[in-house]
C-alpha cells in the first residue's frame, strides 16, 4: 500500500470514526431503553430525560467545524463521560455505554489527550465492573482499585500503542513521499542527461564529419591537386616541345608518372574511408598486405615484423594503427628517398606498439617545429614536412583519441623513424 493512499484511507476512517461512533452509541442507548422504561433504574421520567440528555449531547459530535476546535471536543468528551457514570451509578449495565467515552477520546482528542479521557472513562468502567461489591469495605475499596487500574493499564496502552502505530505511519509516509518526490528528480535529471547525451553524440558525430571533411580536403589538396598541377604544367611543356622529340618524350614520361601517383593517392584517400583491409584480417595481416603493395608500387623494400602473441583489438585501435602504417609509408615514398624501409607490430603486456624505420635522407626535427607538432621533434613522416602537410597531424589525432603516444625521431642522413604506442584494456589483453 502506496503512503499515498494509506494516509488517505487513514484519513477518511478519522472523518467518518466521529459518525460511526455517535451511531453505534445510539444502538447501545436504543438496547437499553427498553431497561429504563421498565422503571428498574427508578424514576421513568428521569430515565427517559438522561437518555435523550445522551442522544442529544451525541449530536455535538456530528458537527464538522465543532470537531476541528480541540476545546469543545474536550468539554464535549467530558460531557460524555459525565452523562455515563450518572447512568452507571443508576444501573450498572449501562456501563456498556462506556464504548462512548473510549471511542470518542481516541477520534476526537488530539495527541495526548486521549490518554486524559480513556483514564477518566475507565472510573465509570470499573464502577459498573464492581458494583456486586460493597467498596465501604477495604476488600471491596481493593478490588475497586485493582479493577480501575486494571482497566486504566489496559486501556492506555493499548491507546499507546495504536499512537505509535499512527506515528510510524505517518513517519514511514512522509519518508516515501520524500523518495518519491527524489525518485522523480532522479528520473528528471535522468531524462535531462539522457538529452544531453544525445545531444554531444549529434554534436560529436557532427564534429566527426567536420574533421574528416578537413582531412579529405588537406589531403587531396596537399596530394591530387598538386599532381594533377604537375600533370598540366608537363603537359603544356611537352605541348612546347612538339618539335623535339626527346625532349617532348621526356615531359611526357613525367606527366604520366604523375598521373599514376595521382591515382595511387586518389586511390589510399579513398581507402581512408573504409579500412577494406581489416575486414577479413587481422592487424598484423593486413598492415603485411598493404606494405607488399606499397612496395610492389614503389619499388622500396619493405621487411614486416610481428612479435608478440597476436590477438583482437578494438576496431578504432586496429583502424588507428593501420593508418598510421599506411600514412608513415606514404610519408616515406613522397620524402625519404630511402630504400629500405621497416614495419615492427609489436604485441606488449598493455599496449600495441608500431614502428615504422627508413634509411632515408632524415632531416633536422629542431628546424621543422612550425609543422604542426611543435611539443616533440616532429616531421612530415620520414623526410622535412612541408607547410600544410596535414599526415603527421591526423596520425597524432588518431592516436592520441586513444590515450597512445607518438613519437617521432630523425636526424639528417641517419633516417626516420616513427613509433606509435597504444595501450590496450585487461579484456582487451587475453589472447
């Protein structure tokens, strides 16, 4: 049962007790008439007069705004009382009508004061108890005394403890609604957060679409746009040198290298967008797939190595390290000059290390700080970065979004290399 409606109900059996009770005390009157016309209490007259007395006083009680003033409820318990010890001392079976004074002090009075007029109807009680005895005597004044307090013990704790029955009702009710009233801010803030929620992961999505539409646009600025320049400018020369054979041949020669680099770049942007690879392989398979075709395509000896127990990762770690391996390779083929080059996939305890060497030309990291990557030595991958490039920049943004590191080291003729660590989960760690 809801607090709710348990002190609803409680409610509504306090505003109907005064009715029931008042009704219940015209029943008991009603059975005892009979008793006071018959003349056994003594004068008819008087009889009849202190039970109309009764079932007018009663009438008090039925008044709703009298039984909101804790003052008039007292007299009117008082009167009660009053008008059923006269009744008793007359005839002792009117001590049924003690019922009154209970009920009426327990609905009526506020807090303590039923204990006040429960005391004051278990007098008149145990006078009908123990009106067989002669209580002149000190048997019968004991016996009077034992059944008074008998009946006063009794009566006030069980009063006592429909009290604390009450209170702890009404304590344990007002604790609920205090819940509740918290349980619904909670669901409030829930919901609050839940739109929050939604709202960062349209706006992250958002962002997403932003930097990947930067990227794609640095990228096919700073590599198709620039060949397809190059294609041009070979083109109108070898247009010039219609008349020279050889030298017409050569310019041609060069705008169709350019055109297949073009195409090689047009064609690594695209796959940016979907790591084909790694759909059907592992990391260390698919980095050792596209290393044979980066070398097959520029003729650079590319030696992959794996060490450690090969294991599954979480696709955004194995897409990371994938195109950092992809873009450091890149890097080499456009700077490095090198001719040979060398993939390490390291599978650790707690991350997965990749490292990416030439033996390329290197370059000085201190003279190339206005890069992008100014807080380690850093460079365009394997050889000196040009201003704009934008790979270094998203293989630090790859890596960093997952808590890894990338560093970058070089020197002038001592070649590049380029490390990327990322750690990995517990879960992540089980072979």
């Amino acid at each position: 049962m809801s607090s709710l409606g348990s002190r609803y109900r409680l409610d509504t059996w306090r505003r109907g007790a005064a009715v029931r009770v008042t009704i219940a005390q015209f029943v008991v009157l009603s059975a005892l008439a009979t008793s006071a016309l018959g003349g056994s209490w003594g004068s008819v007259q008087t009889n009849m007069l202190l039970l109309l007395a009764a079932a007018g006083w009663s009438l008090i009680a039925l008044h709703r705004g009298l039984r909101k003033r804790p003052a008039v409820m007292a007299l009117f318990v008082a009167g009660v009382v009053a008008i059923s010890f006269v009744l008793t001392i007359r005839d002792p079976w009117f001590g049924f009508y003690c019922y009154a004074g209970y009920a009426y002090s327990l609905v009526l009075l506020p807090w303590p004061w039923p204990l006040a007029g429960v005391a004051a109807t278990s007098v008149v009680a145990a006078t009908a108890q123990t009106a067989g005895l002669d209580r002149a005597t000190p048997t019968g004044a004991a016996a009077y005394a034992g059944t008074l307090a008998a009946n006063m013990i009794a009566v006030c704790g069980v009063i006592w403890f429909l009290h604390r029955l009450e209170t702890q009702h009404e304590q344990r009710g007002l604790t609920l609604d205090e819940l509740r009233e918290a349980n619904g801010k909670l669901e409030a803030a829930l919901a609050e957060n839940a739109g929050l929620q939604r709202q960062l992961v349209v706006q992250a999505r958002e962002a997403g679409m932003l930097d990947e539409r930067q990227r794609m646009a640095r990228e096919i600025h700073d590599t198709l746009a620039q060949g397809l320049t190059g294609i041009i400018t070979q083109l109108q020369a070898a247009e010039h040198a219609a008349g020279e054979p050889a030298e017409w041949r050569e310019h041609f020669a060069a705008a169709t290298r350019l055109a297949r680099e073009s195409l090689s770049e047009a064609r690594r942007s695209v796959d940016a967008l979907r790591p084909e690879p790694l759909e059907t392989r592992r990391l260390s398979e698919a980095l050792a797939d596209v290393a044979g075709r980066w070398s097959e395509l520029h003729g650079i000896e590319v030696k992959v190595t794996t060490t450690g127990t090969a294991r599954p990762m979480r696709p955004e770690t194995e897409v990371a390290l994938l195109r950092t391996g992809q873009e450091a390779l890149a890097n080499v083929a456009k700077h490095a000059q090198a001719t040979r080059v060398g993939v390490t996939l390291s599978y650790l305890d707690h991350e997965v290390a990749l490292d990416v060497r030439d033996d390329g030309r290197g370059f000085d990291p201190a003279g190339h700080r206005d890069s992008g990557v100014a807080a380690r030595p850093a460079g365009n991958g394997t050889g000196p970065p040009r201003r704009g490039g934008f790979g270094l920049v998203a293989m630090r943004q790859r890596i960093e979004a997952l808590s890894g590191t990338l560093l970058v080291e070089s020197e002038p003729g001592a070649g590049t290399g380029i490390s990327a660590r990322v750690p990995v989960t517990t879960q992540e760690a089980r072979p």
